[in-house]
C-alpha cells in the first residue's frame, strides 16, 4: 500500500461510518514515514484511520492501552481494529502540544516518568516490542547525506560512542521510543495524550525524553529537561544524578539522529523528513561538541 493513496476500500468502513456520519472529508495527516495516517471528519464528528501498522501497534492499543490508562497515562481510543493488513481507527483529539511547550511540558515529562516507572508491571512478558539496533551509517551515506560535515568526525564519533549506545539499549525500562514533540496531543480537560505506539519497546529512559527535544538541543534545554524528568520520578531511590542523565540524553539525541539518518538512506520516509535532514546538514558539525562539553 503506498503511502501518498488513501485506500479507497477496506474492512475499517463500516467502524467509520458508524462514528463520523456521511458525507465526510479525508485528509492525509502529516508524518516522515509509513503508508500514511488519516483524519476521516463527518457530520457526526472524526476518527482517524491508520491502515497498515505494526502488528505491534494493533495489539499495544487492543490489550495494552487499557492498562496505561489505570494508570493515569492517556492514548487515543480504540474504535475498532482488523488484521490483514493490521489495522486501527482511534479516537480524534484535536489540540496539539503548543510549540512552547515542547521539550519543556511539565505533564510529559511527569506522563514519561509514570510509563518508564510502571511498564514492566503493564506490558509483562510481551516479546513483539520494536528492537532498538546500534547505529547502521557507513561512510557512503553520511558522505551523501551531510556533504558539509567531514565524515570522518562523525563515523569518529559513532564509533567512540558504541560503548554509550550499548547501554542506552540495554533493556533498562519500557520506552515509547518516538516521544517527538508533533506525537503528544492535549484532551479537551488539558491531559496529555501520546500517540504512534509504533517503536515501543525496552531501552534506557532517556530515550524518550531525548526525542522530547526538538532539533538538536542546547546545553542548557538538556540540562532543563534532565532537570524537569528528574523532579516528577516517582520513586525517589531511583532519582536519577543529573549530570548522567544530561550525558545519557545526549547520546540518546545523537543515537536517534543516526537512526534518523539510516531511514533516510534506507528510503524509508517521505519528503516530509526534508526539513529535519536540512537541518541536521545545516547545524549537526557545530552541534556536537556543543553537547558534548556537558
């Protein structure tokens, strides 16, 4: 199924109807990757329909969900979902995160903190979670796709960083694994929503708060939000030393843009990742020792 066509038939029609009403619009939601997501809006209100994920995303909304929500921790609601291919339709929410608020939103970190603390109790013994890898980049692809920074600085840096990744993606808690600012949306009482359960799965926690942060983050927006996380654990045995925490998120940024990078060389996101990749080519040289003075 490709990503730019919505799909004209399928099995999610009747789930459709039954919440939005006729005649309807659709309108193909923003997004890097995947065979696309979409808002259904009717007489009766929307839904979006999201028609060929993960299997994983299909069972964390059908089993999983429920179980985040005793918690306190809000998703889109299921309305209905299918198989072959997988797929969901979920609830509408309309607000999104404010901008202003991103990397910095009291209620994430508090919301991020709650899931990292309680996620081995909601997920069990589940084995068919995302598996975050080491860097993939060769020396071609950085080559071609940051042609201003000098490769060898950064296969440099990869390489001097392996060590770092190893422990970031050692199964320490359970992850979202894709905390971009554009996946957190605001329910109409101000509590907060995370969406696209597509790259759960187990790794260090500050995997998520690094994705938290937009762009490539200042010194001072990483100790921040080390800062902010740290304030909201919610076991004070386990509060984390911010000087370490700040360290791991900079690794953790750093690792998520190379695997940014890698799907991107591997063709697996659309020209809506072109903003992002030009940003990297523009500020990544100067970005890294920035951090790394931390």
């Amino acid at each position: 199924m490709t990503g730019g066509q919505f799909p004209a038939n399928g099995p999610w029609w009747d789930a459709i109807r039954d919440r939005t009403g006729s005649p309807y619009q659709i309108r193909r939601l923003p997004g890097a990757g995947g065979p696309g997501c979409w808002r259904v809006q009717g007489p009766l209100g929307s839904v979006v329909l999201k028609p060929d994920v993960p299997r994983r995303e299909r069972l964390f909304y059908e089993h999983f969900a429920p179980r985040l929500a005793d918690k306190g921790l809000a998703t889109p609601r299921l309305h209905a979902s299918g198989t072959a291919p997988d797929w969901i339709v979920l609830e509408w929410v309309e607000r999104s995160l404010s901008y202003s608020a991103w990397g910095r939103d009291s209620g994430v970190f508090a919301y991020l903190a709650t899931w990292h603390e309680a996620g081995r109790e909601i997920m069990g013994r589940f084995d068919e979670s995302f598996r975050f890898r080491g860097p993939g980049l060769n020396q071609e692809a950085v080559v071609s796709l940051l042609p201003k920074v000098p490769a060898g600085q950064i296969l440099h840096l990869i390489h001097e960083s392996l060590e770092q990744f190893h422990g970031l993606l050692e199964p320490v808690s359970w992850v979202h694994g894709d905390t971009n600012p554009t996946n957190w949306l605001v329910a109409s009482d101000g509590t907060r929503v995370l969406t696209d359960w597509s790259r759960y799965g187990q790794a260090h926690p500050a995997m998520d708060v690094a994705i938290f942060l937009p762009a490539l983050p200042t010194p001072s927006q990483i100790r921040d939000a080390a800062q902010r996380y740290a304030r909201v654990q919610n076991s004070p045995g386990k509060k984390p030393k911010i000087q370490e925490l700040c360290r791991n998120i900079v690794f953790a940024k750093l690792w998520s843009v190379i695997d940014f990078l890698g799907m991107v060389w591997r063709g697996e996101v659309t020209e809506a990742a072109q903003p992002a990749l030009i940003m990297l080519q523009a500020s990544l040289e100067q970005w890294v020792p920035a951090v790394f003075s931390l």
